[in-house]
C-alpha cells in the first residue's frame, strides 16, 4: 500500500527551518517525487519526514495501510503548521 503525499505547495514553502535559519538551497527537492518504502517508522519515517521537509512529493510505502495513513497525516499536520 502506497499513499501520495503533496507536500511541495509553493505558496505554502518555507525557506527557514525552526531556529530561523535559512534552509540549505543543496537540499532544495522542489518538483521532486521521493518514493520512501519503510515510511511508517524508525529512520524511514525520519527520511519521509525531511524529504517532505526539503519540498519533495513524498510517495509513502508500508504493508500496514492505517500508518501509511497515519504518517500522511501526520506530515500534512507539520506542513501546514511551517514545520515548526
């Protein structure tokens, strides 16, 4: 089960992390797609979660559906609060 999270809205995009700091333009993964398969915990959630953080379009894979959804909803949640 893989669920697709936008999560690249340019209006919406942060440039500065939570300490106020410019984030890093080497890291810019606007208009990319990253498919993360383990996405539902441990260090493949902590992947999903700053790829998504970096402006990519997160593709998150598990074999449990309920915590793909979980995470999706939990990166929409980050996303619209500035990632903060």
């Amino acid at each position: 089960m893989a669920l697709y999270l936008r999560a690249a809205w340019p209006h919406l995009r942060r440039r500065h992390d939570s300490a106020g700091l410019m984030a890093s333009s080497l890291f810019d993964l606007t208009g990319k797609v990253a498919l993360v398969t383990g996405a539902t915990r441990g260090i493949g959630r902590s992947i999903a979660t700053e790829m998504a953080r970096a402006g990519a379009q997160v593709v998150i894979s598990s074999n449990e559906a309920q915590a793909c959804e979980r995470v999706s909803e939990d990166l929409k949640r980050c996303w619209r609060a500035g990632w903060h």
